[in-house]
C-alpha cells in the first residue's frame, strides 16, 4: 500500500534535512483519487453521495531577528463526503483513508443527513464533465530541498545581518497537492498543483522603520529572492522616523499589493443572487443587476481564467462546475456576474460556478513614471486588517503598512506615519489616472492567485493617524 493511501489521523511534521524533501507518494495521484472515489460511492446507500479528497505537502522556512528558525515539512489529507437522502443532506470528514474509515465516515454522513432539515435549494448532482487543462504543477517547486530554500532565506539574511541597524523576519512557504471531486453520478475532477510563497519583512534596529515585500508563484524559479530582499530593505531605511501628516483625500499611489487587498474584495459583490436580490453594489435602482453598464474607469477590466499563465488557476469550483475564462469588468462595463447552480436556474441563465482567481489587467506606467507625474501624492506599500463598512459600495477601512510615503514635486521627500482608510474599490477604480504592468501577489487577507498592477489615483480617503510601524 502506498504512502498516500495509508494516512492516518494526524498530520506528518518532518524535521531535518533529509525529511523535509517531499517524500515519495505524497501527492496523490489522479488513479489513486479515482480509486478512492470509487470506493466511496460504492459504500453509499444514500440518494446522492459527493467526495472531496486533497493531499498536500507543505514545505517551510522561517526566520526572525537574522536567526533561521524553523525549517519542515508537513504531510496532510483529508477526506470529506456529503451524503444527500431526498432534500437532506450532511457531511462527515476524516484524514483516515482505510477501508475500515471510509465505510464508517460515509455511514455517520448518512446517519447525518437523516437527521438534517430539509434544503430548499439542493441541486441534483452533476454528471461528467470536461476541464480545461492547467500546467499549474511545476517540479522545480514539488522537488524542492531544503538548501534550496535555506539559500533562498540567506538572500535576506545576509545583508541585513552585514548591515548591522536591520532585522528580517519572513517566511517561506512552497506547497504541492492535489484536489479532486466525485460523485455517485458519474462526475471526476482532479487538479494537481504547486505553490511557492515568500514574505519578508525587515525592520530597523530604532524601532522607526519597517519594510515589506512578497513574491508568489507555482513555479520556485519565477521567484526573484534576491530583489524580494533588496526591496524590503530598501524600504525599511527609507522608513526610517515617519512624520505625521494630516489625513484628508489624497493622489495616491497603491503597489500592486495594495491594489490586490482592496480590488480583491470586489470579488464577493459579482455574485448575482446578491445583485439580483439588492444586496451589492451591483444592484440596479428599481430591481435587477447593473450587467451593462459602465461601473469604473474605460481602462479597467477584470477576469478569471485558470489557462492564464500568472493565475494557473484550479479549472472547477468547489462542486466540480468547470471554469473557464469569465470577464467580469470589460473596459470599465460590467460584463457578467457568477451564477451558482440554483440561481441559474431560478433566474433561467446558464450556471458559471465561482471563479478560484482574479486579475486586471495592467498598463504601461512604471512606477518611476507614476512618482515623477506627482506634485504632491501618498506611496502605499501594502493594507492591513480590512473590514467591511459598507456592502452597497463594497466600503472597507483598514490600514497601511511597512512603508508609507510623501511624494513632492515628483520625488519621495519624507516617510511619513501610516493611516486608517475609509474606501472602495470601485472609488478607487473610478479615480484612475495611470496604471502599471500587472503582477502576481504574494496572497491577500482572501487569498487565493490574484494578479494586480500598481494605480495612481486620485482623492483616496484617509481618515486617521495610526501609530503602527
């Protein structure tokens, strides 16, 4: 038996380096999913049965104060099946795959369902599908070692050491897996995946000034670990004794990560049932959606596409509805919204499931240019700890961080304290005056491949001082 095939309840944490390589058979295979699958569907007596079956083996260094401090490997699976009996239906997991488990997890799942109240909105199951084929799995990530990654700390660890006024701290994480999806009606889906993920953050040894930057990618060697580093650190000096400025609207300039953390958080308002019911920003005045009509700037449009070689996305949603490329705003307009299966339906338009990623699509303004076109203007790194205000203008506040700037007659004149901001991002998409290349982000508080460029924009609101590096 396979070691895959042979997990148990709790997770491998594998330390050392010869153990925190990924180990043989860590990843499963779409014939050993398949399989278990089968074997699941097999085992039901209930009307419906769905699986969702995922392996992972996450790989990892951390360091803090110009100190390694952790570096492993973690082994995890886990199995989850939803029994459906007439409109009832519930879920039962375990991360045991032997006979034994899998006939006891489905049994409590039917012994829940049984049990459950009725669901108005069950759909019936889906049949086979066809998916779009993504090379999201790159063997220069899954086979990674670990000096590999440990070389690849030592790009921030050695200059800040041999600077002697900073301290880094970050946190390598590559990770491979699979996902796949069943049912008792004929649907398979299997995605198999790589992900490489680097944060880093340097401080000064004041206490004054703090930097930030972050790379992602599922191939290992698209990331550019030695510019991560130069970035923070050249951050983290020009940070150095921030001065207060008054709060008020501002031409701002946001780096793709900033832009990520607020235009990301559009993504929860293109669901159509919401827009349909009046609970977004795409309601329309007087009933319906606003499908059609100009929401933004002309220079705006946003998509999904899991083939797009900077998304590489998973091709299915969380039932197995296959994704392909949808575009959601098309120069400015709002083109489309997400309809779930029973929305569709009720709605009689064709299902598109969730989109698993997004991106928009940049222009050409570097962010030289962007600074040097400003007479007076803010520079924002990256937000932090955004929370909702508003849903019918998808308002959020949150927090800069690790690097905010005054920008005067076109040059970065002082670091100044971080803000509270009260905005939006269809504001902000609103306000445009030029737009950078687009680039993938090191993750955002959703999470998930988003791929963003850097905005100039104008009147961005900032509320309050804060006193956070």
């Amino acid at each position: 038996m396979s070691r895959v095939m042979d997990r148990r309840r709790e997770p491998r944490r594998l330390i050392g380096n010869d153990e925190s390589t990924m180990p043989a058979g860590a990843i499963m295979t779409r014939e050993q999913a398949e399989e278990i699958v089968q074997k699941v569907v097999k085992l039901s007596k209930a009307d419906d049965i769905s699986v969702n079956l995922n392996s992972n083996y996450q790989m990892d260094v951390r360091f803090a104060a110009n100190q390694m401090s952790t570096s492993g490997g973690v082994m995890t699976g886990g199995l989850g099946i939803q029994s459906t009996i007439g409109k009832k239906h519930a879920v039962a997991t375990t991360n045991d795959l032997s006979d034994e488990s899998l006939k006891r997890v489905v049994e409590q799942s039917e012994a829940l369902a049984k049990l459950s109240p009725d669901d108005p909105e069950v759909m019936p199951p889906l049949g086979s599908q066809t998916y779009l084929p993504v090379s999201g799995y790159f063997d220069s990530t899954a086979n990674l070692t670990p000096e590999a990654r440990a070389r690849a700390a030592l790009t921030a660890l050695e200059p800040a050491r041999k600077a002697g006024d900073l301290q880094a701290a970050g946190f390598i994480i590559v990770n491979a897996g699979s996902t796949a999806l069943g049912n008792g009606n004929g649907l398979f889906a299997y995605d198999r995946s790589t992900n490489a993920n680097y944060t880093l953050t340097v401080r000064t040894n004041d206490g004054t000034g703090s930097g930030w930057a972050g790379a992602e990618h599922p191939d290992w060697n698209q990331i550019n670990f030695a510019a991560v580093a130069q970035s923070a650190i050249d951050k983290a000096r020009l940070s150095r004794n921030p001065v207060a400025i008054e709060p008020g609207r501002y031409t701002v300039i946001l780096e793709p990560q900033a832009v990520g953390d607020l235009v990301q958080l559009m993504g929860g308002s293109l669901a159509a049932r919401s827009a349909d019911e009046g609970r977004s920003a795409f309601t329309k005045q007087g009933g319906g959606n606003k499908i059609g009509e100009k929401i933004v700037d002309e220079r705006v449009t946003i998509f999904s596409d899991p083939q797009d070689p900077q998304l590489l996305a998973q091709p299915f949603d969380g039932q197995g509805f296959p994704l392909s490329r949808q575009v959601w705003v098309d120069n400015g307009v709002l083109k489309q919204l997400f309809y779930s299966r029973f929305w569709a339906q009720k709605q009689n338009k064709p299902p598109t499931g969730g989109p698993s990623s997004i991106k928009m699509v940049g222009g050409s303004t570097s962010m030289e240019d962007m600074i040097k076109s400003t007479q007076r203007g803010i520079l924002v790194t990256r937000l932090w700890y955004l929370r909702q205000v508003d849903p019918r203008t998808i308002l959020y506040t949150g927090l800069t961080r690790d690097g905010t700037f005054l920008i005067e007659n076109g040059k970065i004149s002082k670091s100044i304290k971080n803000f509270r901001f009260n905005e939006s991002p269809l504001f902000l998409l609103n306000n445009i005056e030029s737009i950078g290349p687009s680039v993938r982000l090191a993750g955002t508080e959703q999470g998930g491949p988003i791929v963003m460029p850097a905005i100039k924009a104008k009147d961005f609101n900032f509320t309050s001082l804060s006193d956070a590096v």
